[in-house]
C-alpha cells in the first residue's frame, strides 16, 4: 500500500489463497491496474493541454506583434497621414 499511496502502480501481490486475503490480494493488484492506467490517460490529457496552450499562444503571438506595431507607429506619429487608414485596415483584418 505504501508504494501505491506513493504513486508507484507497478505491483502485483501473488494470490495463491482462494479465502479472503487471496480476494483483497486479487482486488489489490484490479485496483492498481486500474490506478496506473488512470495515471496514464491524466498524463496523456495534461500533454495535450499544454500543446494546446502552447499552440494557442503562438498563434495570437503573430497578430498581436502586428497590431502592437502599427499601433505604436500610429501613437509616435511615425506613420504619415496618408497610411493611417491602412494601417487601421491591417489591425482590423488582425483580429479577426
């Protein structure tokens, strides 16, 4: 039980007795098959989540660089009058 309560759910007990400890021993082993294989799919969940995260974030990163940009030239008077409109049109089509 010490090794199950600390995560380790590579165990089998031998089961060799048909009374009550051979059923909590077969029990036993049905419960940390059942463990492991929960811990798997949690594992296999939490990787995709983080790719996930990861892919969301790099595909807002590209679009917000851009707008970021053209907003700072248009604060800085960077960009001459006759692009503003543009750049308006470009930080439109970004957030879509």
């Amino acid at each position: 039980t010490d090794k199950v309560a600390s995560g380790d759910y590579d165990i089998h007990l031998e089961n060799s007795y048909g009374d009550e400890i051979g059923v909590l021993a077969s029990d036993f082993n049905i419960m940390a098959k059942k463990l492991k294989q929960s811990r798997y799919e949690i594992d296999r969940l939490e990787k995709r989540r983080r790719q996930f995260i990861a892919d969301v974030s790099h595909e807002l990163r590209t679009p917000l660089t851009t707008i970021n940009g053209l907003v700072e030239g248009l604060n800085s008077h960077t960009i001459p009058e006759d692009k503003k409109e543009k750049c308006f049109s470009l930080i439109s089509e970004e957030t879509k």
